[in-house]
C-alpha cells in the first residue's frame, strides 16, 4: 500500500471521527442494530454447545462484512480519492460509538447525582451487560466507570486504529467481531464453547487498542486531576489478574489515573463474577464518573490527534517527495 493510500484511509478516518463527536450513533437504523438482528436469527441455526459451530457462526458473520466492506473500498477506490475517503469515513463512523458512550454515561451521572436510582437502573443497559435490578447507586456508579473504561478502547480507540490500518473492510470487521462478542462471548454454560471463539478473536483484536488507550490515560490522567504513576503502577499490578487481557489493562488504568478502586462483585443477568479489585482509592463516586467521562472525551480527542498528526506528516512527506 502506497503512502498517499495510507494518508487518503487516516484523512477518511479522521472524517469519521469528526461525525461521531458531532453526531453521534444514528438515532434509527443503525447498521450495527441491524446486524446484531441478523447474528441473532442465524444463531438459531448455527447454535450447537460446541466451539465448531462457534467458529463457523462467527466465521460467517465476519466474513460476510469484511467481504461487503471490501467491495464498498474496492469500488470507492475504483472512482477516485475522494470516494475512498467517503468510504473510510462512513465506515469509521458506524464503528464509532465513543460519543454516545460519553453522553449515555454524562446522563447516568446525572440521574445518580439526583438519587433517582430506577431511572439510572432503566439507563444503565445503554452501557453495559449488568443486573441494575441488584445494584444500588453505589453500584451503579461502579459499573458505569468500568463501563465507560472498557468501551473508551472498544468503542473508540480500536475501531479508530482498525480504521487507519485497514480501511472500511477492517474497521467494519473488527465492529461486527465486538459485537458478538458482546452477545455470545460469556463464560456460561450456555455459550463458554459456541461462544470461544468470538470471545478469543475479541481478545486479538483488541490488544493493540487496550494499551494504546491505557497509555494515553496515563499521558491525560493530570487534565482530570488524576495521577499518571497511579495510572502506571494500577495497570502493571493490577491488570495481570482480571480474566479479560484488555478490559483489564483500561479499567485498571482508569482506576489509577482517577484514584478510585474498581473490581469486586460483578452481577451480571447470567451470573455473578467475583472480579479483582483494580486500584487502591475509595469506592467511585458521582463526581468520579464525570471526571471519567472527561477523562474518556480527553483520550479520544488524544488518540484522534496522534491520527492527525499523522496523517499531516504524511501528506507533508508525499509532498515534498512529488515536487
């Protein structure tokens, strides 16, 4: 792949970005929605209590979108820069969701803040798989920074790295892996063997992301009035004994940076897990989940930067070189 292809996939991804932050998820018909319809009705097919029909379940799902999105790039390139551009964007922007992670876990804030406990519990979905019907607002707090922790990698940093990587094959790809993980990725009876493989090929595609995100949490920990070396020493010490090698390596960052002690008793609707505890503060509080929130929307905008200034060393670079 050339130079002027890399710089045309970061420009279209940095376009995605930019939709995102002002727009948001699609308020109807979002293509994800759309797909996690489509994975459900096929799972009724292709449900055995076997990692076999796991691998093929998620063999075809993903294949299926990493071939559509590479016949959508194929075709953009086919017509010109600003067609590929166009692709990668809009791509980047279905896979995004850091923006309504923000604003969902701002308004959570709020209602906890306010002491209405159900309507918190009601919206707490939004965020994350656990039993709001078994937490308090203590819980509820808890929840939503390990929420907002994870999916500040899953929902941005990732999908915005596959972006620049790969194009709209690769980012529509690594969003239809994170959904299913999200549905059939559990350590249940259920689904511990037709659901291995979506969760494991999760796990890959989310480790470059993870760090990336823990490392700019450590670079943004002071704007929020966090600490870096609590950042650093929480996600050596503490990241190693989650089950989950990404979702570790951010919650335990987060929980450093702000100073706050996450992990312990994880009530999910099929189970409950007895997590590790990440960090050494004070159980998070209503103001600690918005400086979360700031801390998510700093490192965004940190990672979204870094692509920037790529991209403008780049076209700075085939520049020089064309004259």
């Amino acid at each position: 792949m050339g130079k002027t292809t890399r710089q045309v996939r970061l420009l279209g991804t940095l376009i995605g970005y930019l939709a995102d932050s002002l727009l948001g998820d699609p308020k109807r018909g979002h293509p994800v929605a759309g797909f996690g319809g489509v994975a459900a009705v096929l799972e009724r097919v292709t449900y055995r209590d076997s990692r076999i029909a796991g691998v093929v379940h998620v063999g075809v799902l993903v294949g299926a979108v990493g071939v559509l999105g590479a016949m959508l790039q194929r075709e953009a390139e086919r017509r010109g820069p600003l067609w590929s551009i166009a692709a990668t964007a809009t791509a980047t922007w279905v896979a995004l969701g850091g923006t309504t992670l923000t604003r969902t876990a701002q308004a959570m804030a709020e209602l906890i803040g306010r002491d209405d406990v159900e309507a918190a519990r009601g919206l707490l979905p939004s965020l994350c798989g656990r039993d709001p019907a078994r937490l308090d607002g203590a819980g509820l707090t808890r929840a939503a920074v390990e929420s907002v922790a994870e999916n500040t990698s899953d929902a941005h940093t990732a999908p915005l790295l596959w972006a620049a990587i790969g194009g709209a094959p690769a980012v529509l790809a690594y969003r239809s892996i994170n959904t299913l993980d999200s549905m059939i990725g559990y350590r249940t009876p259920y689904y511990s063997r037709f659901g291995w493989a979506a969760a494991r090929l999760d796990d890959a595609v989310n480790y470059l992301g993870a760090r990336v995100t823990a490392a700019l949490v450590v670079l943004c920990a002071p704007a929020v009035g966090g600490s870096p070396s609590g950042a650093v020493r929480a996600w050596r010490r503490d990241a190693p004994r989650h089950p989950s090698p990404n979702a570790g390596v951010v919650e335990a960052a987060f929980a450093g940076a702000l100073g706050v002690r996450l992990g312990g008793p994880t009530h999910y609707r099929h189970q409950l897990q007895i997590r590790p505890t990440l960090g050494e503060g004070v159980t998070p509080s209503v103001a600690d989940l918005r400086r979360a929130v700031l801390l998510s929307r700093l490192v965004q905008t940190a990672s979204a930067a870094a692509m920037a200034l790529c991209a403008g060393i780049g076209f700075s670079v085939v520049g020089r070189n064309g004259r």
